[in-house]
C-alpha cells in the first residue's frame, strides 16, 4: 500500500536501485532557495517505486494521511523530480500530500523495460495512470503542478482526463510546436535547425539518446550563472542525456484538447520573466484561448526555475488565492 494514501496502488521501497540518498547532486540545488524551502538528506521526500507497464519508476512521496488534497509535481525534459521538491514547501503547498515522479527516461527512472523508444504519449500516459491508480482507491482531489515544460505535459493529462484532476498550477504553457519556443530551447543556431529538422522531418523510429546540451541551451535553466553550473554538471540534468524520440515527439505534439474546447479544470499560470526556455508571451497567449477558468500572474525576476524569495512570495500568494477562489483543499 502506498504509505501517505489512505489506501492507494502496490508499490514498494527503492531497495537495491540507486536512490536519491546515492545520487546527491540534487543538494547543491538547495542553497539557491530560501531557507524554509530547503531539504537535506535527513529531511526530504522518501522515496518509493511504482510498477507501471513493467517498468519500475521511481516517485518521490512526503506522507499526510490527514491532507485534504495531493499535489502531483510534474517536471519536464531535462529534469527529475527530486529538482522540485523546494516547490512543495510553499506555505500554501505544504499541507498538501506530495508525489513527483521521475517520468520514463529522466532522473533514477529508466525508459522502460524492453521499451525501444519512449515519447511524449508514453510520459502523458504515465501521468493518467498514476492518476487513475490512485481515484481507484483514494478520493481526495489532486492538483498538477507542472514546472517549466511540465506545464504542456500537466495541460496534455487534464484535457484527456479533466476528472482526475481538480486544478491545474502552471509555471510555463507555452506550444512547443511554435518557431519561437524552438528558438529559445535551442543551444546556438545550429541546434535550432537540429531541432526543428527533428520535428518535421518524417524520421524512423528512433531509440537512441542524445546529450541535452546537443538538443537545449542548458545554461536557460536559471537566471543565476551558479545555479546554471550546478545543472550543466548534473548527471541527470544537463549532463544527462534524453531519449530522441522523447525529445522529438514533444516538438510536435499537439494539444489533446484545442484550447477553446478545454472548459476545465482551472488553470493558474504563474510565468517567470525572463523565461529563456518558455517565453512568457508564449505561455499567455496559449493561456488566452482557454475556455476554463484561468488566472494569471507574474514573476518578475524570475528565471526558467523561479527560485528569488520574492518570486517564490509572489507565487506562494497566488497560489493560495487560487485555490480559495476555486476552493480546493490545502
């Protein structure tokens, strides 16, 4: 049973696989963000691994049986979950029960048992399961927050299924399929045309991996040069490398739901600026042609992953204003 749940799906501890007490690059990330937000190797998530199609995929889990909601912490490409656990210690987060997958192919996760590819449908399918798993047992409403390109994958999960989810926070919602959010991912001219080849061009399957620093600008990752560093030397970060046709599948996917046909669950777009990966602007505009509810606000000063107190002030206050407004339980 899925300790923090009040009755959820079969899964167990990390035992024998490597786990983030092993892979402790995610400390060096923490001494850019206000102290309360921090964690340490004695405080942090614990760490579980769920079953899904074959494949053991690791999930980061704070337990609170007595929480009146979940909040589902979904990053993007170049990212794992244990990057966003500062996010959970918001004021208006933290009484919420916390689950971050790393997704196929990212962070201590692998692609998939005797998987040749993975892309973007199999991390969209991955999140409704995880979903569903837990509706099958465990009624409390569940709220997706999704970082960066998180956002597109959390925006992919509730237009296919609204019910699972009761509202979704947002730092980026930006189409990945336009020119100027290519421009921005890429690392110098060279690799915008790489990128855009491998959207359009009608390549065969393709199951190799690529180092992100060929396919992303990495150093996009933070407005703060340390910070930057900090990820371009992480193994599972910028120093990492990503499955091709999960890189590529998400240039081109297309919205599950136009968003003039998407009427829910209410969205709350918290876009930091600068924003180099997700232009603000593009994630705006996106946000515009929704028919659900929809709130927007800005962070100023803030990089790809808002980590400046004020910033993270300014988003710990719209947050809980949003979730009163729609009253969802936190």
């Amino acid at each position: 049973m899925f300790p923090g749940s009040r009755a959820s799906f079969p899964t167990g501890p990390t035992g024998s696989v490597p786990d983030y007490l092993e892979r402790t690059h995610w400390l060096r990330y923490q001494e850019f963000f206000p102290g309360a937000l921090r964690s340490t190797t004695g405080d942090c998530p614990s760490e579980l691994r769920w079953s899904w199609r074959g494949t053991q995929l690791h999930l980061d889990v704070v337990q609170r049986e007595d929480a009146a909601a979940k909040l589902l912490a979904l990053h993007g490409i170049g990212g794992y979950g244990r990057m966003l656990a500062p996010y959970a210690r918001l004021p208006s987060l933290a009484g919420l029960e916390y689950l971050a997958p790393d997704l196929p192919g990212h962070g201590l996760s692998p692609a998939g048992a005797g998987r040749s590819r993975v892309t973007y449908r199999h991390w969209v399918d991955c999140v409704i399961d995880l979903l569903a798993a837990e509706r099958a047992t465990d009624r409390r409403p569940v709220v997706l927050f999704g970082l960066g390109s998180g956002g597109w994958l959390a925006y992919q999960v509730a237009a296919r299924a609204p019910d699972l989810v009761a509202a979704l926070v947002l730092t980026g919602l930006a189409d990945p399929r336009t020119p100027e959010v290519r421009r921005g991912l890429a690392a110098n001219p060279g690799a915008g045309l790489l990128s855009e080849a491998l959207a359009r061009a009608p390549l065969p399957a393709a199951p190799h991996r690529l180092p992100l620093r060929w396919l992303l600008d990495i150093t996009a990752i933070s407005d703060n040069a340390r910070f930057a560093a900090a990820y371009a030397a992480d193994e599972l970060g910028g120093a990492g490398t990503v499955p091709l046709e999960l890189f590529r599948s998400h240039l081109r996917s297309r919205p599950a739901v136009a968003p003039s046909d998407f009427t829910g669950p209410p969205v709350l777009l918290a876009s930091p600026e600068p924003d180099r990966w997700a232009p603000r602007a593009c994630s705006e505009r996106f946000l515009a042609r929704l028919s659900a509810p929809r709130r927007s606000v800005h962070l100023p000063g803030a990089g790809h992953l808002p980590r400046q107190e004020s910033a993270l002030a300014e988003l710990d206050r719209a947050v809980r204003y949003f979730l009163d407004e729609f009253r969802v339980p936190h």
